[in-house]
C-alpha cells in the first residue's frame, strides 16, 4: 500500500518553487562580512531549506537549486566540488561562492584556482577567504608579507560582486588569458576585508610597518603609472567600493585611497575603520605596550584623509557616501553633519548611520575621555591632558636640582711655567674637550655618522622660553639653522633637483630669501661667495610659505612627493643630500588648540611628526629633516615656580618641593621643567634629536638636550654665528 501522497506536494512545480522563495536567505558571509576575518563566518543557524529537502524526494529535487545557490567550498577541494555540481547539474543555478583558503605555515593551494572554477560557473558573487599572500596571488599582484610578524594577520577577506550575467560569458581563452580574478569578469563591486592592525600598536615606531595588502602595491602604481594599473587590475570598471579595517595606519589608508583614485566609474564608497559593534576579539588584542592615543590618532588622521578624498569625489563623481562607524563631525575633517547629507547615503542620511560609531569601539579607555571633550567642549581637557602626562619619579629628590659649574679643562689650574716645563714629559693626548664641546659636530654637520647632524633623523631646534622676551629671539634660534643650511649648500654636490626644501609662515622672518642670503654671503667659504653665486645656491632652495597647520601638511606632502619622485642617479656616486626644515609647526598647532582642544591639537601634530620621521627613515642616506621650534620650551613668562602647591609646602617647613621629571634637561636650566605642556611633550616626541638654544651670562649656548639615536646628549658650546663667520 502506497503512503499517502502531502497535498503540499500536489501543487504545481512553479507554486512549490515561489513558496520556497520565501525560505530563502541570503548567505550569512554578507552580514558578517565587516567582522572579524575567520571561518565562522559561513555557520547559519537558519536550515529550513536544508529541513525541507529531507522531508521527501520530491522536495529535495526543487529545493536543490535553491539550496546551492550560495555555496562555500575548500580550495583544496575544488575538484570534488566541481564535481558534485556537475553531477547534479547545479552549476547554473550557482549565484554566489565563497572560497576558503588554506591557513596552514604551508599552504598548497593554487592561486588559479578560480580559472578552473569559471570554466564551470558563472558566479554573480565570488568571496575569497584566505592569508593576505594568497590573496595578492589570486589577484595577480605580489604584496610584501614581511612585516606580518607585527601584524599577525591569518585572514583577510575579498568580495568581487556584478549585478548581473553577460549573456555570453567569456571564453575560456580569455579567462586563460587574464592575470588575476579581477580581470576574469566585469566586476562592479569591490569589498576589502582588512582585518585588525592593532598587534603592530605594541611595537617601537609602528608605523614604519607595512601592512600585508594590497592596496600596497596599487596604491603605490597609482602614482607612477596610473593608465597601465587601471586597465590591468579593471578597476575603473569598479561602481561601489567597501573598505573594512580595524585601526588602520593613517599612511596605509593614503594608500587605499590612491587606489580608489583608480576607480574612474565609482558611484558609492564605504568605510570602516574600527571594530564592530560588539566585537569582541579586539580586547585580546589590545593587550601590550601600546600607547593608547595610538590607534585614536591614527584613526582620526585617517578619517580626515577620507574627509579630504570623499570631497574630492563629490565634486566630481561620488553619489552615496557611507562612513560605517567613524564620525566624520569634530575631527577636522570638514565634513559636517549637513555636508554628509549632501553627499547623500545608501541609509537615508551619512550622519544619522554615523551615530553607531561611539558605542562600537568603546573598548578603549580612552574613549571615555574623548567622549567627554565632544561633549562637554574644551572644559574637560584638563581630563585627557592628564591622562598623557608622564610618570612622575618617586623620589622628591632630583640630580638636576644645582646648576652645574662650566667645564674647565685641568692643565688651566697650573701655572704657565710648571705647564711649559712639563710639556715635553708628558706625551700628547686626544682632546678631552671633543666629549662635551659641541662645535666639532657643528663644523663637520652631515659629514659622517659620528656627527650629531647627520642624516636619516628629525633634529629639533627650540629656544628656552624667558620671563623678559627679547625682539631678536626669533633672529637667535634661525642662527644656527641657517648656518647649517649654508655649509650644505656649499658642500652639496651639483644637483638639477632642490637641494633644500623650507616650509615656514610668512611672518616668520628668519627664513626670508634675504636673511639667507646674508647668511651666504657671511658663510666661512674659501674662496668668499660672491652676490651672483650666492643667489645661485639660493637658487636650489624651495621656499613653501604656510599660512595654517593643514597648509603645512599639504606641502609636507608635496615635499615627500618630490622626494619620491626625484630620479636616482645610475652613476657610482651617491644620491644627492636634501634638507628639509620646517619651521613654526608647534605655533601653528596652537591654532588648531584653540579653536578646539589640546587632544585634538596634539593629535594633529602626532600624524605630521609621524610623516617626517617616516620620510627620514626612507630616505635615511641622503635626507636631514630639522624642525625649528618657533613658541620655545619651558613655562610662559611670568611663571612662578614658587606658587600653588610648591608654595604651601614651603610655608609648611618642607624645603624639597619637587621638580617635575619630564624626561628632558638642560644642564644650564636644572630647575625648569622643559616639557610643561601635552603640545610641547608630544612635539619632543616626535624628534630624535633635540637642541635648546638658550643666553647664559649674555652667551648664547647651543645645547642637545635629548638624542634618540646617539649619545649626544650633553654636549655643548657657545654659540656665535659673527664669530663662526670670521
């Protein structure tokens, strides 16, 4: 006896299939795609398709389209796969893949592997899942790996996606033919799944790593040949662009967005550069020695440069902007809440979706203090200034208490004919003086690596701050700069590129074509420089005239792109030597510091410090970056160290107020504290050497204060530009 037949099965084949319709869903791949790169992101707990086709044979043989519309498979196993569509005849109905690549420290998988796949299928959708070399392979582009040891990335995610099929697909040849996945069909839609920079935060100077991507190597082509790249990567045929990542370097997402520069036919971008909403993974991995104002200052340049770049695309083409969970208000962007809604939005407004942005990265401390400024304005800097300031020592006593007495060397103490009589017994030693005496390192500036003005570090020039301000301190602290640049433009070898670059506010006028050149002339030269050759150093000098901190930037960038781009000579000579100094970037911060807040200008400053340590480290060979400091360390005059708490001490009988340990000294100075202020502690840190200029007993002093990558600290001398100049 037969069983009895379902009414549900009598129904016609076109009825059945519309009400499996509705038991459709979309893959779980695509919600969880901004999540953190893994192999979970395939589990569903929805299975009532897959519960359906058990029920009878019937079902099974109507659902099975639907049940394999979206399919996952090893890349491994990409033989048996093919094999079980092709068995079933499913490799029509096959709308999305998503192909997982081997994680293992040796991997076998063939990077064509998706020539094999589409010579089968003809996929809308293709998400690839996989270590990030395998990935550059199965684009055909080589990406540089070697720094992932920081990064500790296993898994990044690629999603090529067309609104619809061609109605004939490409020929076999032609996907033979094509180098890489993006060229095999016309993609419309690209999502880039990063994954988490934060592992690298624990590490010294951070930035100078390269993420394994990319968008290294694109946006790097982007710049020499822009054509060719467009054309074999098909990116121009690119309409929507989604970028995810989790604390990202600001550097890298310039390289991203060179790359979406690329994308000629873009309509629609998105980003994504913190975690998600109740991401929970981040936690381990913030765990460390990192500074915690890292990540947040590399998250707020870098969604300033996506400020910068989204207007630029507006103006020309962009028409939906999404910023997933960065707030684009009170960062310096110069995207504000109506601009966002101008630009227009996939989610109604760009504003509105941005309101997710504080409680999903809300993991870090920090947050809490930078919420506080945003809402409560520049009353609670006081909050994160503390936050960022230094340890202070346990013990109230200090060894810079007593201002040192001058150096003197020995034999002076004796008298001249004990000293005459011993001469010829006593046999002739080093000089002693080129310990502490600064001038020997001055005269042989840029000449060897034992010089503490050498090549490949950032050297800051900053005057001490008095309680009498003097018109000519300004003309004091460009003194000796400006004998450094004259002896290197007399000592450089000829050159048709720059061999000085000078960013400095127009008001500042110790770095005017006229104070340069009397420098020139006044220079120790041998023969003297006559008017005309002078002006024809002066010639090899690119003066950048900045009248606000982002105008510094640009041409800070514009320098790194000169420097760039400059041709390497062929011959057995060595490249060229470039200054680059910029000065007055501390006073210009103070205007960002004003308008908003200390965080915010100290952030700010953090990026531009972290270019030029970037640039000297590059171009470590040949380039000098020396920042002149126009505002000076040390309290504000007027400052009274006798006040506040140190006074109520003193009144109480206790004679050992402490002195504040900031990490940075002056022999001469002892008692004041050099770094009184976040600006001036974040600028320290962001130079490798540092030299105060300051009057003592009517003298100038040239002193190195702080020296990063040398021993210089503790030298000294006196400084007299007319002397020097003979």
């Amino acid at each position: 006896m037969s069983a009895e037949t379902s009414p549900f099965e009598s129904l016609p084949n076109e009825l059945i299939d519309q009400i499996l319709s509705n038991l459709a869903t979309d893959p779980p791949s695509l919600s969880r795609f901004d999540q953190p790169p893994c192999v979970r992101i395939v589990k569903s707990a929805t299975r009532d398709l897959k519960n359906l086709s058990r029920t009878s044979s019937r079902f099974l043989e109507v659902t099975r389209p639907r049940l394999f519309a979206h399919v996952c498979f090893d890349i491994s196993e990409g033989e048996s796969f093919l094999q079980f569509v092709q068995k079933w005849d499913l490799c029509r109905h096959v709308k999305s893949i998503l192909a997982r690549g081997n994680t293992g420290s040796d991997p076998h998988d063939d990077p064509s592997w998706w020539r094999r796949i589409l010579h089968y299928l003809d996929p809308l959708r293709i998400t690839l899942l996989a270590p990030p070399p395998f990935i550059g392979a199965t684009l055909g582009t080589k990406i540089m790996d070697g720094h992932n040891w920081a990064f500790q990335i296993s898994l990044q995610e690629l999603q090529l996606e067309r609104t619809e099929r061609q109605v004939a697909p490409p020929p076999v040849s032609h996907v033979e033919a094509c180098s890489g996945l993006l060229e095999a069909r016309e993609w419309s839609s690209l999502q880039f799944n990063e994954s988490s920079s934060l592992k690298a935060y624990n590490h010294y100077e951070y930035f100078l790593f390269q993420v394994p991507s990319v968008f290294n190597k694109w946006g790097s082509l982007s710049r020499t040949n822009p054509e060719s790249v467009a054309l074999s990567l098909s990116l121009n045929k690119l309409t929507a662009f989604h970028y995810a990542a989790v604390f990202p370097f600001y550097n890298h997402v310039k390289l991203v967005l060179d790359s979406v520069k690329l994308m000629t036919s873009l309509r629609s971008l998105s980003v994504r550069l913190a975690p998600c909403l109740n991401d929970k993974a981040t936690e381990l991995e913030q765990r460390g020695s990192m500074d915690p104002s890292d990540p947040w200052m590399e998250l707020a340049t870098g969604y300033t440069l996506v400020a910068h770049a989204v207007r630029d695309l507006g103006n020309r083409r962009l028409m939906f902007w999404v910023t997933v969970n960065g707030p684009m208000t009170g960062m310096g962007t110069g995207l504000e809440e109506q601009k966002l809604i101008g630009l227009g939005s996939e989610h109604g407004n760009g504003y509105a979706y941005t309101r997710s942005y504080l409680g999903a990265i809300s993991f870090f401390v920090v947050l809490r203090l930078i919420i506080t400024i945003n809402a409560y304005g520049q009353g609670a800097a006081a909050l994160v200034d503390s936050y960022y300031t230094h340890a202070k020592m346990s013990s109230s006593g200090n060894a810079y208490a007593a201002e040192p007495a001058y150096p003197i060397l020995a034999h002076t103490l004796l008298s001249s004919h004990t000293t005459a009589s011993r001469v010829t017994e006593v046999p002739a030693e080093p000089d002693q003086s080129s310990i502490w005496n600064l001038r020997r390192d001055i005269e042989e500036a840029f000449e060897g690596p034992a010089s503490v003005f050498r090549c490949g570090r950032v050297i800051g020039f900053s005057k001490l701050k008095t309680r009498a301000q003097h018109d000519d301190d300004h003309d004091l602290l460009g003194q000796l700069p400006r004998y450094l640049l004259a002896k290197h433009l007399r000592n450089t070898t000829p050159s048709p590129q720059p061999k000085a670059f000078i960013i400095h506010p127009p008001t500042f006028d110790p770095f005017s074509p006229k104070q340069l050149l009397a420098s020139l002339l006044a220079s120790p030269a041998t023969p003297p420089l006559s008017r005309n050759e002078a002006i024809a150093l002066l010639d090899h000098v690119q003066l950048l005239s900045v009248f606000d901190f982002r105008a510094a930037v640009q041409a800070i960038s514009q320098v790194a792109d000169a420097l760039q781009s400059a041709p390497v000579s062929t011959g057995e000579g060595e490249r060229p030597r470039t200054l680059f100094l910029i000065a007055g970037l501390d006073t210009l911060t103070e205007d960002i510091i004003r308008a908003s807040n200390p965080v915010k200008g100290a952030a700010a400053l953090t990026a531009a410090l972290r270019t030029l340590t970037q640039l000297s480290r590059v171009h470590a060979s040949h380039l000098v970056v020396m920042l002149v400091n126009t505002r000076g360390l040390g309290p504000a005059p007027g400052f009274r160290p006798g006040g506040g708490v140190e006074r109520q001490q003193v009144s109480r009988g206790d004679l050992r107020a402490p002195v504040e340990d900031e990490g940075a000294y002056s022999i001469f100075h002892a008692g004041t504290p050099l770094l009184p202020s976040l600006l001036v502690r974040t600028l320290d840190q962001g130079i490798d050497t540092h030299v105060l200029l300051s009057v003592v007993k009517e003298d100038c002093v040239v002193e190195v204060i702080k020296d990063r990558l040398g021993e210089g600290v503790g030298k000294w001398c006196i400084w007299d530009e007319k002397s020097t100049n003979g």
